[in-house]
C-alpha cells in the first residue's frame, strides 16, 4: 500500500490542473477584456457558465469513474481540460469563448469526485481524512496560484500575451493526463476497482446525504465569496488609504496569499485530526459544520479589514482553514456509502453543492450594491456580499445540524426493529 503516497502526489498534480482551468481566467481578466472590450457584465458570464457547466458535470463523471475506473476518467478528464484550455486560448469572437469556458468546466469536473472515489480505496480509515485534505488543499493551493502568478507573468514577461501563455500551461495539461494514465491505478490489487451500478437513485431518499450535501453546500458558497472577492476588496481598502492603484493591486495580492497560506498549512492539519477524533466519537460531519459556523462568525469580522489590514489577513488566514473544510465531507461520504460508489454519491452531491456556490456568487454583487447604505462607497457594498457567506453559512449548518438530529431517532427504531425481528 506504500503506493497510495504515488497516487496522492498524481492525483494532486490531477487537481491542480482541475483548479487552474477554474481560476485561469481571473489571472488574465485583464487581458481577455482588453482583447475583446468586454465590460464586467461579460467578464461574469464567462465566469458562471464555466461554473455552471462544472455543477451539471459532476454525476456523469462520478458515474464513469466507479463505472469503468478512476484512472480511465482522470486521464480523460486531464487531457480534454489541457484541449478546452487551448481552444479558448485561440478564440476570435465572444462566443467562441463562451463555448470554449463552458467546454473547460465540463472538462475540470472530473477529477476532484473521480479521485475522491480512488483516494477512498487507497487509504486506509486511519489516515483517509488527511489523504484528502491534502489532496484538495495542496492541488487546489497550486492550481489557483498557477493561474494568479504564473500564467499573468508569462503573458507579460515570457510569451507574447495571454493567447500564448494560455498554450504553454494547455500542453503541459496535456503532459500531466498522460503522466496520470501512467501512475495512476483505480484500486489496490485484489481490490475492486469498479461498481456495476454505481449510483442508485434511491439514495436521493437518504437524510444522511441530504446532510452531507448541505454541509457541502456551505463551504463551496463560502468558497464561491471569498476568494474572488477578497483581493477586490483589499485593493479597496488600500485605495480609500490613499495608495496608488497598481500598489494597491500588488498589496491586496500578497494579503490574499494569507488565505492561501491558510487552506494548504491549515486544512492537512484537521485532516489529520479527524482520523484521530473519529475514534473518540467525533464525526468528520460534526466537525465540519463547526467549520461552517466559525466561517459565519469569520465573515461578520470581514469589516473589521476596513480599520486594519493586519486584523484582515489574519481573518483570511483562518478562512483558509475554515472554509476548506468539504474534504471532510467527502471521507465521510465514503465512509457512509462505501469507497466503491464514492465518485458517484459525491457527482450527485457535487452537483447541488457547485451549483449553490455559483448562485450565491451571482447574487453577492446585486445583494453588494443593493444593501450598500452609502451609494458610490465601494467599501460600504461588501456588507451585502458577506451577508451572503454569512446566511448560506448559517442556514447549511443549522440544516445539516437538523437533519442529524432527525436521522439518529429513526437509525434508532431501525435498529430496534431488527432486534425484534431476530
């Protein structure tokens, strides 16, 4: 089993091509907008519809993998994003880029719910939490700073614009899924790899998953406010300080890096700490809603920032931590439903929690504006948008907090029912 550490690093190496294509195109906004005199309008659409193309790819791909093998669908998967990634480098029209984001998020859903299920079969319970908090955090970290800093210094100071930067991290796309066709392996020997029917919809039924997915849901809406907003309202910050516009941008990057700093340090940690806790009575889910209500409390304090820059990127370290917490959602799906039909239950799940988070992104900014109790204060319209982190926080924790309560009593008849009948 000494291999699952090579399976690990691949599948990180997997998901950090997944996260690039997500944040790709806020590195190189700048660009594109420059190129084809879009106005924030387009500029948002074209961030939805990757979204909302990733939300309705999830089951599909979750489906294939515990169907014909992980490996299969993570090579797959890899390839098409270095592909899609390169059509949308060589766009001429608006539409085209359209397509072409829409083709990329359809492409990047299959690899965090298809290693989901791997990782599952490769680790063991004791060590099962922190196989996927590393997986998700240092993929994710190194994804999103790929697109933040390599590909926007490449543009400037390597290639000859954002078309050919975008080329060069498409081929090495390319390199990286068939890397994964080469060191991956779906399963342990003598383990089953596959499932004949991975996804029975009578599972819809479960209260279990319902909880799950409300858990989830809660930290992919606090992952769809924070991170996209955080550099912007930095540079707001520091530009009511009276500090020059590209200064102010440079300064609200390096804050943002605490958040980052936070996520790859802090979410290993209470991975680790999950596997050891779950034999002391402390479920991962319990654990995790606990994340979501810090997380509530955490964007309560975002205005705080307005009055200390240091108070701000000490909350974006924590919520670095806080609200990456869905891999212990994802272990404990496995756990619940077994590692065979992980990749599918979490396709399923994937599916509401992707497409919440990329509601509560399209309805921050209106909501931003809409409560703004100063018209034409920009600092005063991000009141609105972390109410928004702060009620899906709220209303997914207290649901998923519900839900357990409710499905304890009835495990209990069941249980009863059994020993009657024995």
């Amino acid at each position: 089993m000494a291999y699952r550490w090579i399976i690990l690093i691949f599948g990180m190496l997997a998901y950090t091509t997944s996260y690039f294509a997500r944040s790709n195109f806020q590195g190189i906004a700048k660009f594109v907008s420059a190129d084809f005199g879009l106005d924030k309008g387009a500029i948002g659409l074209l961030g939805s519809v990757f979204l909302y193309s990733y939300a309705l790819s999830q089951l599909p791909w979750g489906v294939a993998s515990d169907r014909w093998g992980s490996r299969r669908a993570v090579g797959i998967g890899v390839f098409l994003t270095g592909a899609t990634l390169w059509g949308f480098a060589n766009s001429t029209s608006f539409n085209q880029l359209l397509f072409w984001r829409a083709a990329n998020g359809i492409a990047a859903a299959a690899v965090y719910v298809v290693m989901a299920g791997a990782l599952a079969r490769w680790f063991s319970p004791k060590e099962r939490g922190f196989g996927q908090s590393v997986f998700a955090a240092v993929g994710a970290t190194a994804g999103e700073g790929t697109a933040n800093l390599v590909v926007p210094y490449l543009a400037v100071n390597v290639a000859s614009g954002w078309r050919q930067s975008t080329e060069i991290l498409a081929a090495i796309i390319a390199a990286v899924a068939i890397a994964c066709v080469a060191f991956l392996r779906s399963a342990p020997a003598g383990q089953q790899a596959t499932e004949r029917k991975p996804f029975d919809w009578k599972l819809g039924k479960s209260v279990q998953l319902w909880c799950f997915i409300l858990v989830y849901s809660g930290s992919i809406i606090s992952i769809r406010i924070l991170p996209p907003w955080l550099p912007i309202y930095a540079a707001d910050i520091y530009l009511s300080k009276g500090m020059p516009l590209e200064r102010a941008v440079i300064a609200a990057g390096v804050l943002s890096t605490l958040y980052l700093a936070g996520r790859v340090v802090g979410v290993p940690l209470i991975g680790f700490m999950s596997d050891r806790l779950l034999a002391r009575g402390i479920s991962r889910n319990s654990l995790a809603i606990g994340f979501l209500l810090l997380t509530a409390v955490l964007f309560q304090l975002m205005p705080l920032g307005i009055r200390s820059t240091i108070v701000l990127g000490a909350i974006a370290f924590v919520m670095g931590i806080s609200i990456n917490m869905y891999p212990l959602v994802t272990t404990a799906v496995s756990e619940t439903f077994g590692s065979q039909r992980t990749s599918s239950v979490m396709g399923f799940l994937n599916t509401f929690a992707q497409f919440s988070g990329a509601s509560a992104l399209l309805v921050s900014g209106y909501l931003g504006i809409a409560l703004s109790s100063a018209p034409g204060n920009a600092l005063a319209e991000y009141r609105g948008i972390w109410l928004v982190g702060i009620v899906g926080c709220v209303i997914t924790a207290f649901g998923g907090i519900g839900l357990s309560l409710w499905e304890r009593p009835r495990e209990a008849r069941v249980r009863v029912a059994g020993l009657g009948e024995s």
